[in-house]
C-alpha cells in the first residue's frame, strides 16, 4: 500500500497594508507631529469645555483685583478691569479655532472646485482663472484679509469671511496644479476611453487624488489663519470686545506691557502654540502622506 505524499501547506504570505494605513504608520513615527496634534487636542477641549474649565467668568469685573499679578486665585493675574485672564485665554480659543477651522473651510469650499475647473477645462477657462488668481496672489494674504475685513465691518463672523477669501487663491492654484499633473495619468484616460462623463471623471477620478496635498495645505493655512485673526482682533475688527479673544487681549495688553506684563505673555504664548502645533502636525501629515518623502 503506497504512501500518500503529504503536502505541505504554503507559508501564509504577509497582508500588505493600505494606503492609509501606512500613512497612518508614517504620521504615528513622527514625533513633532504627535506633539502637534497633542497641544491641538489640549486647545480643542480647552475651547469645548470652556464653560467646566474656565475658573471664573470671562467677563466679570473686580475694581478690587485690578492688574492683580498671579496668585493662587488668580493663575495668570488679571487685567485693566479685574477679569481673570486664565478664563479670557481659555475662552479665547473659541475664537482662535473657529475662526481657523471656518475660514480654511471656506477658502476650500470656494478654491477646490475653481481650481478643478480651471485645471481639468484649460483653454480660456483656465486662463481667465489663473490671471484672477494671478491677481490676487500679488496682494499680501494678511493685507487682503484687513481690507475686506474693513470692508465687510468689524465682527468675528466677518472676519472668518475675509481670511477665508483670502485664502482661496492658494487652493485654486494648489488645485489647479494637482489637477493637471493626474489628469494625464493612465487611468483617467482608461475612464474616458469607456466613455464616462466628465463630471464622473473629475469628481470621481481626479479630485480623490488630488485630497493628500490639499490636506496638508488646509492644516497650514489654518495656523495662519490663527494668526491672521488676532491680527484682526488686535486692530478691531474681528471678536468684539468684551468677548474674549487672544488679539484684542494683546491689544489692550500693550498698554500695560511695563506695570502687568502677564496680560500680554499668556495670550502670547496661546498664540504661539497653537500656530507652532499646527505647523508641526502639518509638517508631519505632508511626509506621512507623501510615500516619496524619507
């Protein structure tokens, strides 16, 4: 009786990961972007919170703790009027992440399908489109985001609107040039060639590969998008007081810089983190989302 071979089961090959997940792999090595996202988080839950966290009301006056330094009552003193100014920082992220966050949904609401547009028509469409772009670029963001601030009246709604159209010159391009570099790819003329429409083709076909870069620029324009709302603040036309806000709260700190230097350091320092967190973790998503980068 002949023995049966015994054959031996084929070694399981390793899965390969996605897309994503390696992406994913990439963002959870880089230290400066775990950091980032750290320091985001604490500010998102800072400003969701802000009414459990904050320790006293952000706009109750005291005559009798004017310009008080900081104490245990007060973490970092108070200012001209009494108010506390750890509740005024903490309360003040409201405005800071708001107004980054809406204004960049903005610019890419408006830039994403110009720049798609402009890069998938060509001809006269995009030329018309990029001489605006062209046009609008050569003005200075920030300068921009005053005039139509100005322009539009002081408030914070309104100059979530400025800094959001001043933005969007930077997404139509950046679109504009990613959407002509996929356009040409293989699988995009596999899809007109089976005769898909053109609206199938670019809003299925070329915007999803288009999503990495804009991603990446999308978390770096909204740290200058931070900025650029104290900007406003600190000239009067964005958060009106006596709602808190970072860059009204320098605004009047510059006054007090010699005998209360406290109410500029601690809006200073919100600022700064937020701005640097934000860089840090976009900086992070561009390598993690870019495979070519080492």
């Amino acid at each position: 009786m002949s023995a049966v071979p015994i054959q031996s089961s084929p070694q399981a090959q390793p899965r390969e990961l996605s897309p994503a997940r390696r992406a994913l792999l990439r963002l959870l090595r880089r230290r400066g972007a775990m950091l980032g996202l750290a320091i985001v988080l604490v500010f998102v839950l800072l400003a969701v919170f802000a009414p459990v966290l904050a320790p006293q009301d952000p706009l109750q006056t005291s005559w009798s703790a004017v310009r008080k330094a900081p104490s245990a009552q007060y973490w970092f003193g108070t200012d001209e009027i009494g108010r506390d100014v750890l509740s005024r920082v903490i309360w003040g992220a409201r405005a800071s992440l708001l107004a980054g966050l809406v204004s960049v949904c903005i610019a890419m609401a408006l830039g994403v399908p110009i720049g798609l547009l402009a890069g998938y028509m060509g001809g006269w469409v995009d030329g018309v489109i990029s001489r605006f772009t062209d046009a609008m670029l050569a003005v200075p963001f920030l300068i921009l985001a005053i005039a139509l601030a100005a322009f539009l009246g002081p408030s914070l709604t309104n100059a979530m609107i400025a800094i959001g159209v001043s933005a969007t010159p930077i997404f139509i391009r950046l679109t504009r040039g990613q959407v002509l570099a996929v356009k040409v790819e293989d699988f995009v003329e596999a899809a007109r060639a089976v005769g898909n429409p053109h609206w199938r083709i670019a809003l299925r076909h070329i915007l999803p590969n288009t999503l990495p870069p804009l991603i990446v620029q999308a978390t770096l324009a909204i740290a200058a998008a931070v900025i650029a709302e104290a900007s406003l603040s600190f000239l009067g036309l964005g958060q009106q007081p006596p709602a808190p806000s970072w860059g009204s709260m320098l605004n009047t700190a510059k006054n007090y810089v010699d005998n209360a230097p406290w109410m500029a350091i601690w809006p200073g320092v919100s600022i700064f983190l937020l701005v640097l967190s934000f860089n840090l973790l976009g900086d992070g998503l561009r390598d993690a989302l870019d495979p070519r980068h080492k």
